[in-house]
C-alpha cells in the first residue's frame, strides 16, 4: 500500500478544511483528501450567507445574545463567545483571500435571517455565499506551493497507533486503490455532515456522515446527536439533494402560506416567518400532516426577487415556477447536525493527534438549534483556531507498522439499496417529530441492515452508524428541545438544560 507523509492532513474541502489548510500552508505540507470533485459539498450549496456584527446597529455580545437563545440552553458559553468575538476578523481574512461580498454603496450588504434581532448576513451574488466563499478558497488553495489536493478520494479510516492519530487510509474512487497518508503534525476532520442519513435533504450526495462514523470506530467522544436541523423551506421537487429555498428569502418579506391562502405562522410563534427554523419546520410539518400543502409567497419581493436571488429565481423557473407570481412549493428537509465530534474551543478531540471543524465537530456555539448563518462562521473561525494549536504541536513518529483495508465492493446496486432504506427508516422514524415508539420500531429496524453490509461498502457503514448514534441519543433525551422534539414529551424540561449526551465506543454516558 502507498504510503505518502506530510505534516498536516486534512479531510475535506468545504469552508473548515480550506480554511483550516490555507491557514497551515506557511507551516508546512498540507494534504487536503476530499471526497468531492472540488466544485461540490455543503459548503458550496450554502446559500444564505454568513454572520457577523459588522453593522452599526450591531455588536458581539447581541450576536452572542442571539446565538444563546437559539440554542435554548445547551450552548457552550465559552465556545459561542469565541465566535462572535472573531467573526468580524474572520469576514475580513475571507475578504483578503478573494470572497466578493455584496457591498451596500461603502459597506457591506446585510440581509436578516430567522431568529436574529438584527441585520448581519453577509453574501454573495445574493444567494451563492457558500459558492464564492468555497470558490476563492479554492483557488486559493490550488496555486499554494505547500497545500496538495487529492479530490475523488474517500477516506476510509483513521490510523491509530499507541493512543495517537498517525494517519488516515484512503481510497482513490476511480481506481479503489487504497492508499496510507501519515501526517507529522496531526489530522484535521473537516467532512462535513450526514444529512443523506434522511430521506429528504438540502445535503450534497456525500453528506454521508463519514467523518462521524470514523471517529466512533476510533473510540473518539461525539455528543448532542439527537439534535438535527431540519431546513423549513427546500423547493418541493423530487430531487437528492432537494434545492434550498433561502432563510434569507422570508427575511426580505416572502410569507409562508398553505393551500388556502392562509398566513399561518402568527399561530405558531410571535416572530411569524422569522421564527428559529425548528420551529418552522414544525410548523410546516404540521400543516401537512393536516392534509395542507406549504408554499412561499414572495410576491411582497415582486421584481426584487428576481435581483436578489438570482440562483433560486433560475432553479425554480427550471421547474416552472415564477418566483413573486407563481407561488413556491416548499418542504422541511434534514439539513444541519448540531451534534458531532466532540472538541475542545481549538477543536482539539479526545484522541490526541486528531482534530475537527466546521459541520463535524460539535464546538457547543449551536447547543440544540443552530442559529441562521452561523454555519459557515463556526467552520472559518474554528478552522482558524485548529491551525492556531497545530503549528504548537510536536512533531510525531510517521512509523506505524502494516496497514490492512479491503478496497470498495463492486456492486453498488445492493449499496444504493441499502443507503435507500436507511434513509427511509430515518425519515420516517426519526424526522421531525419523533416518539419512543418510532425511535424503537427504527432502531430495530436499522439493526437487521448491519448483516447486509459488505466489506468495502464504507458510505454504507457509516451511514448505518450515524443513524443508529442519532436514534439512540433521540431515545435518552426525554423532552423537546431546538431541533429534538419528542411527540411523546412535547415539553423542554428545565433538568434536561445543559445536559449532554456523549457516545463512546463501548460506553455512553452524560456530561454537564
């Protein structure tokens, strides 16, 4: 097997990996492994922008204020302050390193989202943030003389030798030729989510919670998995990943409406439209399961609409649809995992050697509901610290011994068959809302696919895992709250606050 050695690895290409290796290429050698073809990921389908008090109006601490009551008590304080604190700065670097933020004649454009009491998104070409952010990292990265970039490459396992991270085993997906990377200094997770664990999701096809999966089998700490974000508004259109319809579109004015012309949102929260997005997820969920269906009317926007958002304007008119004319047909879908690895505020795991950012890692800034637009902050920011703490590091032996993996399974039918059950039995027994019954009945279920799984069929087996993690940290937590809301315990339940459920394997237990 192929063995290849650099100081610094990194795994993933999203906003937190390129982040994270821009900021180490002086340092040293970068390897960035990602499974996508560069253009692609999460990070790049962002829409709405990114947050951060850079308005007269506004400030850190009522960033920090925001971000608090979003996340409904299970916030780390620590961890949020840091990032509202070095949000400004981090817009900034973003800046010098080529993103074209809109500008409002001397300042930036700031549009508002759900859950913010005041205007502080930044974005790009309106709603293709994550593109022009992604895209100048990008081709940042790619005229670096010290970051190597490996695309279509998976990464299948973390190399773990006397209690430290050395490495990780990795496969190129057009040859399946398996092949060893061993880093000096240490290993950066930055794969993002798993949001292909649901049925319907805004999630990009290799959202397939791998980063998670890995860490588990590595015995590493991850917490808070019951807590998925569901997006209110993806395009209602049968396609994977659904198309997202912007938070930032009802900040403008759009309304969400059912099928009787009916505002319905004054019934559900005080805010309306601009309600944290659980609960509008709720909302729109409850209005269907009533035999109703959602729609968005943004003809408050009129031609604006048009200007502002000129990628969904396109994707709805390939579907025949006029936004401000026509309305909008609009459907919660998985979006978000609050949970992830566990981390310390330099993103420092529980496995020396091994750090994470960005969508993989659970900093505690999101507790149990992830305020609008503090995605991509929370990557950039703590992608920065990881670097801070990595360049600190000693350098460690590169001498592991053999390295055994099988390589990927051929037959991608029996997988995709597989995958598609998964995401059915997320869906159904561990969406939006959930019960001890449902979370029973879908465990059971997952539990007869693991004797299906084949050696070689990795996206498989770490989408099984991460749904088992998210159902059995849904079925501890007891109560309703931010993203996790039990049918059966409609209530948040003050004892419940500050309460963390931590998944290790061989072992669960709770934290404070």
């Amino acid at each position: 097997m192929n063995r290849t050695v650099a100081d610094f690895i990194v795994v993933g290409s999203g906003i937190a990996g390129l982040t994270t290796a821009l900021s180490l290429g002086e340092s040293g050698h970068v390897i960035v492994l990602t499974k996508a073809g560069g253009e692609s990921g999460n990070s790049w389908r962002a829409q709405g922008g990114i947050a951060a008090a850079v308005g007269k109006d506004d400030s850190p601490s009522l960033h920090l204020q925001d971000t608090l009551r979003t996340g409904v008590g299970l916030c780390d304080p620590v961890s949020a302050e840091v990032m509202v604190n070095m949000a400004p700065s981090t817009v900034r670097l973003l800046a010098e390193w080529g993103t074209r933020f809109d500008r409002n004649g001397d300042g930036w454009a700031l549009a508002r989202e759900g859950s913010h009491s005041v205007s502080r998104i930044l974005h790009v070409k309106g709603d293709a943030t994550g593109a022009g952010i992604t895209g100048a990292l990008l081709e940042r990265a790619k005229s670096h003389g010290n970051i190597e970039m490996k695309t279509h490459t998976m990464v299948a396992d973390l190399i773990v030798k006397d209690g430290t991270c050395r490495g990780v085993v990795a496969v190129d997906q057009g040859r399946s030729e398996p092949a060893v990377y061993l880093a000096r200094k240490g290993v950066v997770l930055a794969t993002g989510g798993s949001g292909q664990v649901y049925r319907y999701t805004t999630n990009d096809r290799g959202s397939t919670g791998d980063g998670f999966a890995m860490a588990y089998r590595a015995g590493v700490q991850l917490t808070d998995m019951e807590f998925v974000q569901f997006h209110p508004t993806a395009l209602a259109v049968d396609q994977n990943p659904m198309f997202l319809v912007s938070e930032a579109v009802r900040g403008e004015g759009a309304i969400l409406v059912n099928d009787h012309g009916e505002a319905f949102m004054h019934r559900y929260h005080e805010w309306k439209d601009l309600a944290p997005r659980d609960v509008v997820s709720r909302a729109i969920f409850t209005e269907m399961s009533e035999g109703r269906t959602v729609f968005l009317d943004a003809s408050p926007l009129k031609d604006r609409f048009r200007e502002r958002f000129p990628g969904i304007y396109r994707e709805c008119v390939r579907h025949g649809i006029t936004p401000g004319v026509d309305p909008i047909p609009v459907t919660p879908a998985a979006h978000f995992i609050m949970g992830g690895i566990r981390t310390d505020h330099h993103g420092r795991t529980t496995l020396p050697g091994l750090f994470a950012c960005g969508e993989v890692a659970c900093t505690g800034v999101h507790g149990a509901n992830r305020l609008a637009s503090n995605s991509l902050l929370e990557g950039a920011v703590f992608a920065r610290r990881v670097a801070e703490c990595l360049n600190e590091m000693p350098v460690q032996s590169t001498e592991i011994g053999d390295v055994f993996w099988t390589g990927l399974c051929n037959d991608k039918q029996d997988e995709e068959r597989i995958k598609d059950e998964i995401r059915d039995i997320m869906w159904e027994y561990a969406g939006i809302v959930r019960s001890g019954e449902s979370l029973r009945i879908g465990k059971e279920k997952l539990a007869k696919l693991r004797s299906r799984i084949r050696e070689g069929m990795p996206e498989c087996e770490n989408m099984l895992t991460v749904a088992q993690m998210i159902v059995d940290s849904a079925l501890w937590r007891e109560e309703s709250r931010g993203g996790h809301y039990r049918g059966d315990f409609p209530q948040s339940i003050p004892e419940w606050e500050m309460r963390h459920h931590v998944i290790q394997r061989g072992t669960v237990h709770e934290s404070h």
